[in-house]
C-alpha cells in the first residue's frame, strides 16, 4: 500500500473516526510510525500513549528541527519590533522536517 504523510494520515483517520483535527490533539492522539509490515499499512499508526520518553524525544526532535531550519536558512527574520521577532518560513520545506521528525504544526498565524 502507498505510504502517505504524517498530516494525510491524521486527516484520513479524522475523516473516519467523524472527528476534527481539533479534536484528535486535544485528546493527545499522535500518529506514530508504523513497522508492522501489513499489506494495508500506510506507514502510521495512531497512538495516545504519552510516555515521558516520548516527550523526550518530541523535545529532542523540535531542537534538531530548529536546528536544521537555522542552517538551511529556512527562517529568516522579517521585523523586530517593540521585541516582537517576525519570521518568514520556506514553508514547503519546513513539511519535510516536519516529516523527517514526526511532528506536527498545529497552528500558524
Ligand atoms: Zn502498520
């Protein structure tokens, strides 16, 4: 079966369960890798399992990913204004990192 991303994932399985996305973090679902191999698998499954090492890694994987963003010049300062910094986002290629991280950007503005 085809693999799809993370966020196609999380929407498909939204869609099915008759729930938003909205709700599917608020409930602490995450879509995890999935290794099972099945003939039907699209790579992820959904977990609510927040373990404290999950967190930790979540941590360690949002550090990589500023850090990559940083030295791929993904972020460029806009404006600095009465201390508010505005950055511009490369955002198709943040999606990879994203990916590459397994996490997922809730909101943006
Ligand atoms: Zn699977």
């Amino acid at each position: 079966m085809k693999k799809i991303t993370q966020s196609e994932f999380i929407k498909g399985y939204c869609r099915k369960s008759g729930i938003s996305e909205e709700r599917w973090h608020e409930l602490g679902q995450y879509a995890a890798p999935c290794t099972c191999g099945e003939l039907d698998c699209h790579g992820w499954q959904a977990s609510s399992i927040c373990s404290e090492e999950k967190e930790e890694e979540w941590k360690q994987n949002m550090v990589h990913l500023l850090e990559d963003c940083m030295y791929g010049g993904l972020l460029q300062p806009v404006t600095l204004e009465g201390g508010v910094l505005t950055l511009k986002v490369q955002r198709y290629r943040l999606d990879s990192l994203l990916e590459k991280y397994g996490l997922t950007l809730v909101s943006e503005k």
